[in-house]
C-alpha cells in the first residue's frame, strides 16, 4: 500500500476497535435510488470501461457476482445481517451468496474469499475481509479481490489493487452503507456509493437458484416496436 492509499484509507475513518457499537442485525431491502461520487479514471481504468460490453462481458450471466457493490445495489433482493463476537454474517438472496467476515483487525483475514454460494463455490470477486467497530458504525475492509465491476451497467471495474471499506450504520431505522473503492491504477480518488435500506419483517432469505441467467429482457426492451396503423 503506498502512504497516498494509505492517507485515504485514513480519511474514511478506519480504525481497529472491536467493541460493538453498532446494531445493524436484521432483514433489510434497498432503497432506489443510490449514488455515486464523480468517477475519475486513470489510463488504464478508462480503458477497461471503454472495452466492456454489457451483454458479454457482465459475470451476471453466469450467476456470479461482479462485486459486492453490485450485490448490495440489487433491487427487490432481501439481505440479512447477523452480528456474533466473532463474525459478521450477510445473506444475499441474490445468487444465494453468503458472506462470513471475521472481527478483528488485517491479520484475521481469511485465506480464502469470505463469499461463497450455497453450493460451496467461493467468489473471489467479493474479496477476503474483516470487520470493525468505530463509535456508531461497523466497518467492513475486504481486498484481495479479482477482476469485476463496481457497476455492471457501466462497466466501472474493480481489480487485484482494489480496497474497498464499507461503512454500515442505523439512521432513523434505516440502514445506511457508504461503500469507498480505492485503487489507484484505476481512480484517480477514491469511488465513493451511497446506500440505504429499510427494515423488513422478513424471518428468512428466500433461495434464489440461479442456474441460467441471460439479457433476453435487455434485448426485448430494446427492440423496435412496430407503429400502428
């Protein structure tokens, strides 16, 4: 890590203390819309986005998650957050994802990726991560991560270099996530997501069973439409 990633690693308040502070145990659905900070891109970033191809390239297709960026922003999929003295633990119903994210401090990240699928398939495009308590919010640092996409409809990528922070806190009920990507062959500052999500009274996470996953909707949203007569 070079002392600049280190700075903004800094700036958004990470810190090691493990008391838990902060309850944001529950079942939880997004609320549309987020948002994003500007996106300025190195050399290399832009020319990853500028090569993407929707309907190609999106991991998607093949029921994998492009990051976890993309798996929080899924609308209309239910996630649910447990909270132990040793772990965080998040189900997605979105592909049947679950993530188990120690508590500690860099040196109990996991070897392996900490998302895997109900079938046991591991998913390095979500990173090996830990979690923390500071003052009022639990944050979550995953790095190791392979190639995917911050934002799938645009292309945005992350890669190997990527360190991505989440921050969860409860305002007024609702679940608020600030999601900071940092990866400096890829940004020029940091990518910063905004999230919230409102309470359900959801006792479980559905199975999702993706087998199958194509744009057919994509291609018939698009498609020219005959004029009547």
């Amino acid at each position: 890590m070079t002392m600049r990633t280190l700075a903004l690693v800094i700036a958004v308040g990470v810190s090691f203390s493990l008391q838990a502070t902060s309850d944001v145990s529950g079942f939880w659905l997004l609320i549309l819309p987020d948002s994003e900070s500007e996106i300025i891109f190195t050399d290399a970033g832009l020319r990853i986005q500028g090569e993407y191809d929707l309907l190609v390239d999106d991991p998607s297709l093949s029921c994998v998650p492009a990051s976890a960026a993309r798996i929080w922003a899924n609308p209309g999929s239910r996630i649910s957050i447990e909270q132990t003295e040793e772990n965080i633990l998040i189900n997605y119903e979105l592909f049947d994802l679950r993530r188990v994210i120690p508590i500690g401090d860099e040196s109990v990240i996991p070897a392996l990726p900490s998302t895997q699928n109900l079938a046991g398939t591991f998913f390095e495009q979500m990173g090996s991560s830990f979690a923390h308590y500071e003052n009022d919010s639990l944050f979550i640092e995953s790095r190791n991560h392979t190639h995917g996409y911050i934002r799938t409809s645009r292309g945005i990528p992350q890669s190997a270099e990527t360190i991505a922070i989440e921050e969860l806190r409860i305002e007024d009920d609702k679940l608020r996530i600030t999601h900071t990507y940092i990866d400096e062959t890829l940004y020029e500052q940091p990518l910063v997501l905004n999230y919230t999500f409102q309470r359900i009274g959801a006792t479980e996470i559905e199975t999702y069973n993706c087998t199958e996953a194509d744009y057919d909707w994509f291609n018939q949203l698009n498609a020219p439409t005959e004029e009547a007569p």
